[in-house]
C-alpha cells in the first residue's frame, strides 16, 4: 500500500500536468477535477450516508478521462466517487479528496485507507487466480488489519469459490456480460460470502467484499474501466 504523502504527491502533479495551457477563458482540467473532489466531498465521502447523483457521476466524467468506481459501504449506505490516481501493474489506486483509498487488484479489494477499521493488506493470490479465471477451487485467503494498540492482525481463512452464472451488466459506462463468482470464506473470524461479477479479461467490473468487523461489506462499482 503507498502512503499518503506519496498519493498526494502523485495526485499533485497529475493535476499541475493538466493545469498547462494557454486558454485562460476555459476551465482548465486541473480546475475540473478539482471540482470533481470537491463534489466528491460535498456529496459525502464513503460512510457519510449520503448518495452520489447521477449530476455528479457526469461530472466526474466529463471532468477527467481516469477510470472511475463508487464506493458504497453498506452498514452506514454511505457512497463516494474514486479517481484512480495511481497503477501499478494489475493493483490500481483509488482516492476521494478526502484521503480515503480503497486499492484495487484487478478488480478485487485488496486494503483500503481512511475507512477507519482498514484493511491494511492482504494475501490474495489464490483468491485472484480463481476469480479471474472464473472457476471453482478452494483457496487460503488472509487479511491483515491493524488494532488499537497498533498491532497488525493477521485472519486467515478458507475460500470455496465457485462460478454462479452469467448476467448483462450495465453499470455507468460499462455494457457488458459478466460471470458471478461466489467465495464463501471460513476461518479464523466470522465467516463471509463475497462476491463478483467479472469480464471476459478476468477483471471484477462489480464486487461485495467483507473488509473487517468495523466496516463489514464494501460494494466497489466500476463505472468506467
């Protein structure tokens, strides 16, 4: 996971880039994503309780040519909008303004930053693998998270995933059929079922994943890959 003074930093040049140009006249695209966080914010930040508007969703489209998710975490149905800011081989950096990351692997949730209760990493090879390929098999799945008393706690369990069907999906800029892949997961906490609706690519467009006992299920939404 990259810390945060590194993700500003990367969200800072990214925006000074686009800021060059010479029509003082037109909005710039620096002043436009600017925007986009600032609606981000103003239309609540994940676990706020708020819903992001369609307006909003446009917004963030019109403003910025950068893949695009929703974040809902669904114990408090609060909602935000996250940029990607950073990639790094099949792991991708998503963030709102507010310093709240969630970093994806393909698709899947893999930690999150500025949640409270965050999952700090996790070991998810086995787990990416299968879903990927969109096929059944059985697979150890750890998650890492850190407590109070800044010690780093470490679940593993035991994942039995398998394909359940195809559907369309049409999900903001995505039109597409998807394989629903289950993972029903038991170990050392309570036991979880998470789900995904993946692409012919192997990618996971839409997930429900169990993040930890503080958040418990996080929805991650692509609305444009």
């Amino acid at each position: 996971m990259h810390g945060f003074a590194r993700i500003l930093t990367v969200v800072s040049l990214s925006l000074g880039l686009a800021a060059c140009g010479n029509d003082r006249n037109a909005t710039s695209p620096v002043d436009m994503v600017q925007q986009v966080f600032r609606s981000l914010t103003s239309g609540g930040t994940a676990g706020s309780g708020a819903q992001i508007p369609a307006s909003q969703i446009e917004t963030a489209y019109a403003a910025t040519p950068a893949p695009i998710a929703l974040v809902t975490i669904e114990s408090r149905q609060g909602q935000a909008l996250v940029l990607e800011i950073e990639r790094n081989g099949a792991y991708q950096t998503f963030a709102t303004s507010g310093r709240q990351v969630v970093v994806l692997r393909n698709g899947m949730i893999t930690g999150t930053r500025g949640l409270g209760g965050d999952l700090m990493s996790s070991d998810a090879d086995g787990l990416v693998a299968l879903i990927r390929a969109r096929q059944a098999g059985k697979t150890p799945y750890a998650m890492r998270f850190l407590t109070g008393e800044d010690v780093t706690e470490t679940l593993s369990y035991s994942c039995d995933v398998f394909p359940d069907g195809t559907q369309s999906l049409t999900q903001g800029r995505i039109r597409t059929t998807a394989t629903k892949m289950i993972a029903n997961c038991t170990g050392a906490g309570k036991p979880f079922t998470d789900t995904f609706l993946v692409d012919s690519t192997g990618y996971a467009l839409s997930s429900r994943q169990w993040v930890g006992d503080y958040n418990n299920y996080l929805r991650v939404e692509t609305l444009r890959k």
